[in-house]
C-alpha cells in the first residue's frame, strides 16, 4: 500500500462511514442548500459508477465537500478526492478529519527524492472502482481566477484510458469562503458539468483538449469580475 | 376547524387561493387539450412552482405568527443573497456584505418585537452609518463608492422593504387588542401584489400592441399596464371588506398603490438585469426565474402599503 509511508497514518486507518454520512448529509447538505445555495448545470453527466474521475477547478475547501453532495448518498463510499498530504497532514485534528470524514486520497506533492510513484494511491482506488475527485490546478490559487490544469491528470488518463474523466466548472465558492479565510459569507454558486472524455494518445493534445473544455465550461456564467 | 390563530376570512381566503390554483391547473389541461402542438412546458412548470410558492407561504401562516416571520426572513435572505452573488463585489468587501446579512436577523428581531422605532431606523440610518465604517476599516478605497452604494442598495430593497411586509403581521389596533388585522393585510398585500404581476402578463398577450418602457422591458405593453392596475384595484375592491378594516374607498386606493408600485418595483429588477446583463436572478423557482424575479414588486409594494395603513389607522406601536 501507498500510504505506509504517510505520516499519521498508522493512527488513522480509514474512514468512519458513519460519521462521514452523518457529516454529508447533516452539515455539508445544509450549508450548501440553505446557506449558499447551488445552481447545478447538467447533473446528470456526472458519474454514476465508477471507476471514474472527476476533475474541477479550486477555488476554496468547500469545493470538494459541494461535489460531493451532487452525488446520491448511496455512492457517497465510493467517493474519494485526492488531496495534497503535506498540507492536510500538517496537524494531527486536521489529518483525522482528511482521513475519516472526508476520505481524501493522499497526494505527496514533494516528489524530491522520493521512491514511490505519486499517483500510485489514486490507481489503487482507480482499480477498486472509486470514483476520483481531482483538481489539477494543484491549489486554490487566487480565487475565481483559472489557472491551466497540471499534468498530473494526464499520466492518469494515460494509465486508465477507458476512465471517463469528467470535467466540472465551480464558480461561487472562492468568494463564499477563499484561501487564507476563515468566515463564511454566503453567496450562490454554480456548478456547470462537461461531457466526460478519454485518453486522446498524446499528453499534449489531452491537455488542451481538457483545458478548452474547462474553458468553455466557464463561458456558460457570465460571472462578473472578483477581486 | 381552527388553523393557528388565523381569522376565519383569512383561512377561507387561504382555501381561495388553492381553488384558483385547482382552475388554473384545469385550464391548462383544456389548453393541451385544444391545442396540443404548442409547447406549454413553461407554463405547466410556472404553475408548478406557484403550488409548491403557495403551499409554503399557506403553512407557514397557518402554523404561527413567529413561523410567518422566520418564512420572510428567509425569503429576504434568499433575495439579498441572490443580489450579492450577482452584482460585481470586491474581495474586500466580503466582511461588509457578512454584516449586510447580519442585518436580516436584528431587522426582523425588531419586527418581532412590534418596536416600530426601531424598526424603521435601523436599516435606513445605522447599517448606513455601520457598513461603510467597516469598509474603512478594511481599508480599500478603489471602488468605495460603489461597493457601499451597491451593499446598501441592496439592503434597503430586500431586507428593509420586505420586513414592511412581515411589520403588518404584528400590527396591532389602538384600543382593540383581540383583534388581528395582520395576517389579512398580509395576505390581501401578497395576493394582490402577485395577482397584479399576473393581470398585467394576461392583458398584455391579449390586448398588448403600443411599448410602455422598451429601453428596460420590451414585454411590457400600456395595455398590460392599464389592465392589470384596473384589474388588480376591483380586486382589491372586492376583498377588502372581507380580509380588511378598509371601506371601499380605502380598498380602491389600496388596489391603486398595489398596482402602481407593482409595476415600478417589477421595472426596478428589470433595469437592474439589463445592467447586469442577465435574464433571470437565478433557477432557484422553476418557470419564475430566481427569487428575486418573485419578489421584485413586492420590494415596492410592501413599504408603500404598509405606510399607507399605517397612516389610516391608530396603531398600538411600541416605541413609535
């Protein structure tokens, strides 16, 4: 296994589906209906099975947690976003939450040194028919601003060409809660989704192909400028 | 049967307006029937959704009078959180518009509270004086002007408009203490105020040919216009004697104001999308558009009837 080497994770064997469901529905559901309130696009192309991925621009931390309610409750199992270690493995209340509740899939993003292949935790779930939740833009960056996807997805839709990898455009959630904040103000979001696409044969060509298609996501909105 | 503390003629004007949507559902299924080839998915879902607006806005008048206010709390909340998210905010001003929405809870506290002094002050005068104090506070002085103009605007359109509409609710007569007038004014406010949205629609694909305002809303025609004023005024005619202390001249201006400040408030929202650009505030009421396409003339026909039966009649008001 991958995570062997993960600090914390001895003490953290996996997630708590019980507290995770109760978390889903009880708190995430509420804040994201009663307290933002989402406006969702073509729901339907999402993934109903896995395997699969699903990738998003990031804005803020409630992106995963918005994702992961469009999904019905019963596949909330097979749900897994992949999240950078080095910075949800930091505090030992932080990890357990990363771990337990929301299922995050480690990903070590100093790769210095390092033996292990990086995206090797993601093709375990990949083959155990998980659905992925990805967001190649590597940070929230600043938010509502998009940045071009990292690369990373690329080797991934390489490796497993028969994926669907479904591209989501959020917008909202970067003004509702963005990087280095901690208070909540309320604002409505969307969600628009894309068709999902396969492997093209060529990282560059997958690249431009997953970025237009972001891009022509983030047309739909006529989103006033934020900053 | 006794539903809540409601007085019997609101309670049958309730059942009213279920049977008018029962009519509305038969003439729609007549309209497929004569004319099958047209497309009436809008309309059926409009109508839809006027089900589901009035079965809400029903229960909770009938399950209390603190339940009524939480419910337009919430549709203000909904409104200004709708504003928020679609005009062009600054990253500084997220601190500024969380107190914006603080104020939805306090305003309507003071509603509550039948503190009329308050109530009226509030809003117009601290959240004024308060939210561009916070902006300084934060600092950023590029687009200052119009951050806090926009954030008031706001405010004063779908937090303190709107709770002129819930202050009916607590309205109590001088010298009459067991009499309830709030729940009919209410209901006689909404009904009229969306029955007149709907006579200006009707009379206007009927009878409408000459533009009353092109350059903000192309749909709007003098004779939906005239129509729905006339229309909504004997209405307003017919059920005030029944749902409120008004005689029939009272009534006649009551349906006036309503009519009038319907169409204006409607023309308000309108101008505000043409600027933004948009169509619909959002999907939130399928058919309708967002909320705010809901309330829109509400937000001026809510304080424009509350003051005028507030000037007609003597009212106990704490704090007035």
């Amino acid at each position: 296994m991958v995570r062997e080497h993960l600090p914390g994770h001895d003490v953290l064997p996996g997630i708590n589906p019980v507290l995770r469901w109760l978390f889903f529905t009880l708190v995430v559901k509420v804040v994201c209906l009663v307290v933002l309130g989402v406006n969702v696009r073509r729901r339907h192309q999402l993934p109903k099975k896995g395997p699969a991925f699903v990738v998003a621009n990031h804005n803020s931390h409630l992106d995963v947690l918005l994702l992961m309610t469009l999904f019905p409750r019963s596949i909330l199992p097979r749900l897994r976003p992949v999240a950078a270690a080095d910075y949800f493995f930091l505090y030992k209340p932080l990890a357990w939450f990363a771990h337990r509740i929301i299922g995050i899939l480690p990903l070590e993003r100093e790769i210095a040194g390092m033996r292990q292949d990086p995206l090797a935790g993601i093709g375990v779930a990949v083959e155990r028919g998980d659905i992925v939740i990805l967001f190649p833009e590597g940070q929230r960056g600043e938010p509502e601003v998009f940045e071009q996807f990292k690369t990373g997805i690329a080797h991934l839709a390489r490796r497993y060409p028969d994926v669907p990898i479904t591209p989501v455009f959020l917008h909202g959630l970067g003004k509702a809660l963005p990087r280095d904040e901690a208070l909540l103000v309320p604002f409505f979001c969307d969600v628009f989704v894309g068709e999902p696409m396969y492997w093209s044969g060529k990282k560059q060509t997958f690249m431009e192909m997953l970025n237009c298609r972001m891009q022509t996501l983030a047309e739909e909105g006529d989103f006033k400028p934020w900053s | 049967m006794s539903l809540g503390n409601l007085p019997q003629s609101v309670q049958y004007a309730i059942g009213g307006i279920f049977g008018l949507l029962v009519i509305t559902q038969i003439i729609v299924a007549i309209l497929r029937r004569l004319k099958p080839d047209a497309d009436y998915t809008e309309l059926s879902l409009r109508v839809r959704t006027w089900w589901v607006m009035a079965g809400v806005f029903a229960l909770a008048m009938v399950l209390s009078r603190t339940i009524s206010l939480l419910f337009l709390a919430f549709v203000s909340f909904l409104a200004v959180k709708e504003y928020f998210s679609l005009i062009p905010t600054r990253r500084a001003d997220r601190r500024a518009i969380f107190w914006a929405y603080l104020a939805i809870p306090i305003q309507f506290y003071w509603v509550y509270h039948g503190w009329y002094g308050m109530f009226i002050v509030f809003i117009p005068v601290y959240m004024f004086l308060f939210l561009p104090f916070r902006m300084i506070m934060i600092g950023e002085t590029e687009s200052f002007l119009r951050s806090t103009a926009q954030i008031h605007w706001g405010l004063m359109l779908m937090v303190f408009n709107l709770s002129h509409a819930a202050f009916l609710l607590v309205l109590k007569i001088k010298g009459n203490p067991i009499a309830i007038p709030g729940p009919g004014l209410l209901l006689y406010l909404v009904f009229l105020t969306q029955a007149n949205d709907i006579f200006q629609y009707i009379w206007g694909k009927l009878l409408g040919k000459r533009k009353i305002i092109p350059k903000i809303s192309p749909n709007k025609t003098w004779a939906g216009f005239i129509g729905g004023v006339v229309s909504t005024t004997a209405c307003a005619v017919l059920l005030g004697e029944w749902l409120t202390p008004f005689d029939r001249t009272q009534s006649l201006a009551a349906g006036l104001i309503i009519g009038l400040g319907g169409f204006v408030g409607d023309i308000n929202i309108s101008a505000l999308k043409r600027d933004l650009g948009i169509k619909d505030t959002s999907g939130l009421l399928p058919g309708h558009g967002g909320i705010l396409d809901r309330v829109d003339s509400l937000t001026f026909t809510a304080p424009l009837f509350f003051h005028y039966v507030y000037w007609l009649f003597l009212w106990e008001s704490h704090g007035a």
